[in-house]
C-alpha cells in the first residue's frame, strides 16, 4: 500500500492548518494519511479564538487502534495541545523506537494565536531525543530554550536530546528565508528562498508533513526537506486567499 504516515494534530476549521494539512499533503505526494485529533480549535483562515484538546487517554485509543492496524512508515506530530498528550505520545513511542519521527513543535499559530495548554513545553522538550527531526521555527527555537540567540537555542536543543533539527527562519527579517538544517550538533545544510508577500496559515504543517511522506518513502533526510521545501513553495506560491489583506491558505493539491 501507499507509505502510512501516522499524524497527530489538531482540526482547524478553516482547512488551512492542522490536520487537514497532512492529509492533503500527504496525499498529494503520495502518501495515505492516518490521522490522530488531539485538539478541536476554534480559528478561521486569520486567527485563533480558542481550542479544547482531547482527553488523553482517547489518544492513546485512537493511535493504538491505527498502530495495530496500519504499516506505518512514519509518525508525524504537530499540534499535541497539552502535556498530557505529550507525555502519552512518549510512552507510545517508545513502544514503537523503529518508526522514525516528525516533531513540529506547535505552541501557536502563524499569526500568533496560543495553541500550547499548561505543561506543552515541557512535554515537548521530552519527545525531542524520539524524534529523528525537529522543525520549529525561530519563536518556537527561543521560547522553548528561553534563549535569544539562534546558535545558542540549537545548541540547547541538542543537549535536550534531539537528533536533527530544522530551524526555519521565515519569522526572521530579510528579503530571503533561511532554513537551517542541523544533524549530529552541527548545520548539514541550508536553504534560502525568497519571501513571498503576504502571510501564510499552515505552512509549517505542510512543510513537516511533506518531510514525513518523504521519509516515508525512501528518501534521506537532507533530500526529504529539500523536496518538502519546493513542495511548500508550491503550495504558497498558488495559495488562496479568502480575504483582501487577510493571510493565504496554500493550495496543496493542484488540478
Ligand atoms: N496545528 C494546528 C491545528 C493549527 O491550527 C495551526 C495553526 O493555526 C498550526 C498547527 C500551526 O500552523 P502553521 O503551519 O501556520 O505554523
């Protein structure tokens, strides 16, 4: 069958972000989405209003029941909404230690709205040494090292445990977009692209997701980014937008 991915995200109403970002994602680079909610959000395509994350242990159910039944390649995890859903997603990786690991670490969305309840941060620096990646974005970087400067927070992410780290720089200043690629405590690679105007809701899912299916498919992880990168450039370069001056949705399924 088609490479299974296994996400855990929220649902975003809006269709932009969460997990309907995997699943389109996935699909369209081939992939069969399996998808675990850990939170119902309340947002349109601009911002967040609210959310309710799932109770625990129904995710704990709801990814078993997936795990004893699906070849799954790889495991992607996006928005886990508490530390308590964290802490399941650990114990559940540990049964699993061969399926390799996409840790987007959501605490809020693009345009700033709070997804993270009491205890995410926390639960999130534990999963890092089960991830084979991680891929937060700079805010994300500083306020989980509660430290400014970039070089320093990888440094501090590596020493809580994590294996490759995809620092992306598009919340940083600049006419390009650097996204940084680490592995092993030092930087494997790094990309630069030009920065589109206007702003984009679910990028980074779509962007973690396409990695995930990658790897899912065979590719190495400098190859897997790279083509998740042009992947997204796609998808925002042909994004809708459902309101004058409002933030694009990225269109990732083209006709
Ligand atoms: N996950 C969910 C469920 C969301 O609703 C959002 C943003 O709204 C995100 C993740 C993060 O979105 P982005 O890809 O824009 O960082």
């Amino acid at each position: 069958m088609r490479p299974v991915v296994l996400c855990f995200s929220g649902l975003d109403p809006s269709g932009g972000a969460g997990l309907q970002a995997d699943i389109e994602t996935i699909a369209a680079l081939g992939g069969h989405a399996a998808v675990v909610c850990t939170a119902l959000t309340v947002q349109d395509s601009q911002q967040v209003y609210g959310f309710e994350t799932v109770a625990a242990g129904l995710v704990r159910q709801q990814a078993e029941t997936v795990l004893a039944d699906l070849p799954v390649a790889v495991i992607k995890l996006g928005m886990l909404g508490s530390g308590a859903i964290a802490a399941v997603i650990a114990d559940l990786l540990r049964q699993h230690p061969h399926i390799p690991v996409v840790l987007d670490p959501v605490l809020a969305a693009n345009s700033g709205g709070n997804l993270a309840s009491d205890g995410l941060a926390q639960g999130l620096l534990r999963l890092f040494p089960f991830a084979t990646l991680i891929t937060p974005n700079s805010v994300e970087a500083r306020r989980l090292t509660q430290t400014d400067n970039l070089d320093d927070a990888v440094s501090i992410l590596f020493s809580r445990g994590a294996r490759n780290i995809l620092l992306k720089g598009g919340h940083e200043p600049g006419a390009s977009i650097l996204n940084r690629l680490y592995g092993g405590g030092e930087m494997l690679h790094e990309s630069r692209a030009p920065r589109l105007a206007g702003d984009f809701h679910g990028s980074g899912c779509t962007l973690a997701a396409a990695i995930a299916v990658g790897l899912a498919t065979g590719l190495d992880l400098p190859d897997a980014v790279a083509g998740a990168e042009a992947f997204v450039a796609h998808a925002l370069q042909n994004a809708d937008r459902p309101r004058a001056d409002g933030q694009f949705l990225p269109r990732r399924i083209t006709p």
